[in-house]
C-alpha cells in the first residue's frame, strides 16, 4: 500500500519527488537540531569521543544518522582539530559504508536555507572544524543499511597525501535531538 499515490508521474519521476522530499526532511531536521546543538557543542567536545590521530589532525566524536533502509541519504558529523602550525585541506572522505560521501555546507541566504557540495575543505592552523547539523556535514548517499549504535570507519583524505581512519557510531535521530535538549538543561 503506498502511502502517497502519483497516478500521473512515471517511476522515474516518482523516485525524484520521494528523494526530493527525504533530503528536504532531512535538511529540515538537521536545522532544528542545530538550534539547540550549536550553543553548547564547543563546550562539549570531550563527550562521545572515539579518537583517531594523524601527523597534524585530531579526529573525534564522528556519528552518523540513522534512517529507514530505504532512505536515499544521511549525513554524518565529526570534530576535526587541527594542531599543527599549518593549514590542512580535507580533500574527500570514503567508507564501505557508501560509495559516494561529499562535504557539503548548510548557507542561510536571504532567509533560505541552501546545501553546497565542497570540493574540499580547507582547516585553518591551529583551529577546530565542527561538522554539525546545519553546518558542514558529510552527505553519504544510498547508505548501506546500518541500524542505531552499529560502528562505522570512514577514511578521511588529506590534500598531503595522508589519509586517517576514523571510527563512529550510528545515532537516532530521535535520540541526538533529546541529547541536544538535555544539554541545554544542564546549563
């Protein structure tokens, strides 16, 4: 039983609409947690973490949404610090859990909210990139299906030529936006 019914549209056309929808859902959903992740996330930063170190680049607390199986994209969110004097550059980011991850950045323009891919992500000297939702994030399309506090790898890839596996887990939705929310009662 189908839960909207397109009589007029094909099948091609159907898939477009429903993919449409999942990433305005998701993109919607990304910007209320936002709201509330946002003032405390720095402060946090120690909780949650799953280390992994590089020459130059602290990688911790990279979690990724969980969705319905048939769920065309999620995203997925980590802390990435830089402590060396130089600036790095985040060229791409692969995993078995997807062939296709890019970074994308949420922008606010004229009171619309927009998603852009980045071809790469430049980290200042000596600073901290949060992906967070409504922010950078990592956009892993047709995901294998992975269900809520399952472990991942990804492999993030620097324009130096060093790459730097990374482990994380698999949040509900559901669950992120009450951790968010109890974060802020706590202050």
């Amino acid at each position: 039983m189908a839960l909207i019914n397109f009589p007029t549209c094909n099948a091609k056309t159907k898939k477009a609409i429903v993919t449409s929808a999942a990433l305005f859902i998701m993109t919607f959903t990304q910007a209320l947690v936002s709201f509330q992740v946002s003032a405390h996330a720095q402060h946090h930063d120690n909780q949650q973490a799953t280390l992994s170190k590089a020459p130059s680049i602290i990688a911790t607390k990279l979690r990724m949404n969980a969705m319905p199986p048939s769920a065309p994209v999620t995203a997925a969110y980590l802390t990435l610090n830089n402590q060396h004097h130089k600036e790095a550059e985040l060229t791409h980011v692969t995993s078995k859990v997807s062939d296709n991850i890019e970074i994308h950045q949420h922008l606010h323009e004229n009171g619309v909210m927009k998603m852009r891919k980045m071809d790469k992500l430049s980290i200042a000297a000596n600073s901290v990139v949060q992906f967070q939702p409504g922010g950078l994030h990592l956009m892993v399309f047709n995901p294998k299906s992975l269900k809520v506090d399952d472990n991942f790898t990804m492999t993030l890839h620097f324009s130096d030529g060093h790459t730097q596996v990374v482990e994380g887990k698999v949040v509900s939705l559901l669950e992120q936006n009450k951790a968010s929310h109890d974060m802020h009662r706590h202050h």
